[in-house]
C-alpha cells in the first residue's frame, strides 16, 4: 500500500514537534490501495455443445485514514466492464441453455449488463489497540473456512456487520463477528441477511421436489467465533456459525507438523432449528431430521520447492451438508476450484496435490486431481444440485513479478471436469464434460 501525503504545505522539524494534532493530520497520513485487474474466461463444451469465452478488466481503490487515538474509517469501491467476448445470451442448439461461468465475471443477478457493474466493496469505522481491532460497517472479514471473501472472480464476497479481532500476542487468538448484511460474488447489490440467502439456485428438497426458501427465513444475522491456538508444531481452530432461523455449524480442525510432514484434520458437524418446522416442505433450507457431518483428513510433505499433499474428505449420511452459496466457499482439504462440497452427503472425496515453487524468478506451478464418489443422479436425499460423481483436473500456473514490476502478477488455471455415470447433453452442459480456460493478470498496489 502506498502512502500519499495530500498537504502541499511544509514544515520545519521544530514546527511538526511543536503544533497540536490537527484533523487534516488524519488525512495527511491516508493511504491508497487497490489493483487493476484482467480476467479472460473460456468454456469448451463437449463436441457440438456451445463454448464460451469473455473478457472482463476492472479495478478497486480503497482510501483508509491515518489513525487518531486507535480510530480510523476506510472506503473502497470496486469496478468491472466486459471489454470483449462471444455473446452469452445465444442459446446452445441441442440443450437450449447459454452461458453460466463466464456471467460470474460480471452480474449474475443482472446478465446482460455489461457496463454499470461498480460496488461500495467497503465503508467501515475501526479502532486498532495493539495487534487487535474493532471493525463496523461494510468490511473485509478475516478468512474463515466457509465465511470468505473467495475472490476468484472480479468481485469477491463482500459482508457487511461488526468485527472483533482479539490478539494479544500469545499462542491464543480470538475472532467475533455479527454478520447482517453480504453483497454476493459476482454481484452489485447489497441484501440483508434474510433477502440474500436462496438468491442464487436454490436446488431440491430430499424427496426430489424444487426447493424454493428464498425469503421465509426472517433470519437478522450470522453469528461467527473462531478460537485458534498454535504454539510450535502444533495448531487448533474452532469455528462456530450461527446462522440465525437456518443452521449452526461446528468446525474443528487441527495440524500437527513433524520434520517435512504436516497432518490436518477437520470435523464438522451441522443442526438445524426448529425454525425450518414451521415451513412447508419445499419452502425449507434444511429438513428438521438433518444433522450435516463432515470428516476431512489430509497428510502433507513440503521442502523449499516441492509440495505434496492427499486429502480424503466423507460427507456422513446423517444429512446434506449445507452452507449459504451467498456467504463463501466451503474450505475442505480436498475443496478445490469449480469444486465445493456444500449440498452433498454419504459421499467421498479424493484429492491428490502437487506444486512446484521456483524462488528466482517467483514461478509456481500445480496440480490438483480429485475424485467424487457417492452422488446418485435422481437420488436427491444425499444430493441438493443433482450433481454425478466426477472426475476432476486442475492445473494452475502463476508469475509473480519484483522490482520495477512489484505487485503485477499473471495467473492460468485450466480447469477439465468429467461426469462418471450420466454423460448426455442435458447432463452436462457447463457443468461437466468441460474444458476451462481462466487466464487472470492482477496489479495490487
């Protein structure tokens, strides 16, 4: 981040040490930060099918105040316009479907526009006491596992609440948040809690009907606590989201790591309240007999250039496990992109990583493979999107440049997807089948 002085005016030592704290003071000691950003996506279907491809490039820039008294107030906005594609309106001949990922660089809510795609990403009011802070407002949240800011796209998730980040310089740190307000990815507008959840697809109940829950929760808010403990080669998060009216969710994950060696472990476990009774059935995001339970593993050996890693994630069948497609990303060992296992229960997930870290020039390059097994097309108890099991291959190449180019960096991730069992048009049409082209260059500063 760049600090910038905005007083043309000078002073002799002498006069800064002797004259009070004025307000201009605060602004004297702003800075800016931001990036500028180009992302080009390219979907080819299978044989006949349609492809895809679109160009969005766009930007934030975010102003923070210098701080008085431990205050200060940020602001942030965010840009985006298509500056060339394929039009993602035209409707593929054999499914009558058209586009779907590459709307996600623009307006999922609006498609179509192209051009008035800005966002107020950040507005808040923080007050900092040593390594710790208080946040209101709209804001960035710290990472969690599932409430992220997941910004693989032009615009990430943004939320908006209040925040407190309790550091104090020990092996404990402690998160709290109050969530009421999020802007989804891919999105422009702001929502309350309660007009957010079940804007996107809402999917199937258990017994195969169309879930339609988007505004019978009166929910106000998410609740969120993470208590992290590490201390040498060890290290424990606890999460908890209560998400009022829906769900409270559990997680629980652990690291231990010896010599090149690192081993993980999450457990999560899902109830709903009993809110959800007093819906009709297609009208619930969750049935009041489902209990969600995850158990994901993975095992880890790194040296200065090399990293391995195979991760093993059971969803239990006591339940789908679910979480707000409108909040974040689900963070399993074995999650990866275009790839999440929110939805999905009594089923099995393999993921085997490999990356490559060359220091000089900063080049990395991996490789994802994983396996879904478990998913019965039609089968929907277990099965909230109708997904098939799936092959799936990621490889990811990134450049990060130094010096005169500090701060410029170029991403390529190529994406291959393959359904299992259910291979017709219908079937797999952006969904599976695929392969995905996303070439990204970014400039933070």
């Amino acid at each position: 981040m760049n600090s910038i002085n905005l007083s043309a005016q000078s002073h002799t030592p002498s006069q800064e040490t002797n004259k009070d704290f004025q307000l201009k003071d605060v602004f004297n000691e702003a800075h800016f930060h931001g990036h500028i950003r180009n992302y080009f996506m390219n979907t080819i279907n299978r044989g006949d099918l349609k492809d895809y491809y679109a160009n969005a490039t766009g930007g934030a820039l975010g102003f923070t105040t210098g701080n008085y008294k431990g205050f200060e107030i940020g602001v942030k906005g965010i840009f985006t316009f298509r500056t060339f594609g394929n039009d993602l309106g035209v409707h593929d001949a054999i499914t009558g479907k058209n586009a779907k990922w590459e709307y996600e660089l623009f307006d999922v809510l609006n498609k179509g526009n192209f051009k008035d795609l800005d966002r107020l990403e950040e507005l808040f009011i923080r007050y900092r006491f040593g390594a710790s802070y208080l946040t209101y407002g709209k804001m960035a949240t710290e990472y969690t596992r599932l409430l992220n800011s997941s910004d693989g796209r032009m615009k990430p998730f943004a939320h908006r609440g209040g925040w407190a980040h309790l550091d104090f310089n020990s092996p404990h740190q402690l998160d709290l948040g109050w969530i009421n307000g999020v802007s989804p990815r891919a999105t422009t507008e702001w929502f309350s809690m309660e007009e957010a959840i079940g804007l996107f697809y809402n999917g199937f109940q258990p017994d195969g009907e169309e879930a339609e829950y988007h505004e019978y929760y009166h929910s106000s808010g998410l609740a969120v606590l993470n208590y992290q403990f590490e201390k040498e080669n060890f290290s424990v998060n606890i999460y908890d989201f209560y998400l009022d009216k829906f769900t409270n969710t559990i997680w629980t994950e652990a690291h231990y790591s010896f010599k090149n060696f690192d081993l993980g472990m999450q457990y999560v476990y899902q109830n709903p309240f009993q809110y959800s009774e007093d819906l009709s059935y297609e009208h619930r995001y969750v049935q009041p007999d489902e209990n969600g339970q995850v158990l994901s593993a993975q095992l880890g050996w790194s040296n200065t250039k090399w990293e391995f890693a195979f991760a093993y994630t059971h969803a239990f069948d006591t339940g789908r496990f679910l979480f707000p497609k409108e909040l974040g990303r689900d963070h399993f060992f074995t999650s990866i992109p275009r790839s999440r296992l929110e939805g999905l229960g009594n089923a099995n997930v393999y993921t085997l990583k490999a990356e490559y870290h060359m220091p000089l020039p900063d080049f990395h390059f991996g490789v994802a493979i994983q396996q879904l097994e478990g998913p019965e097309t039609g089968n929907f108890e277990f099965n909230k999107y109708n997904v098939d099991e799936s092959f799936q291959v990621n490889s990811h190449l990134r450049f990060d440049a130094h010096e005169f180019f500090e701060g410029l960096s170029f991403d390529l991730l190529w994406v291959y997807r393959q359904n299992q069992n259910y291979t017709d048009a219908q079937s797999i049409f952006n969904k599976s089948n695929f392969n995905q082209i996303n070439f990204v260059t970014n400039f933070n500063f």
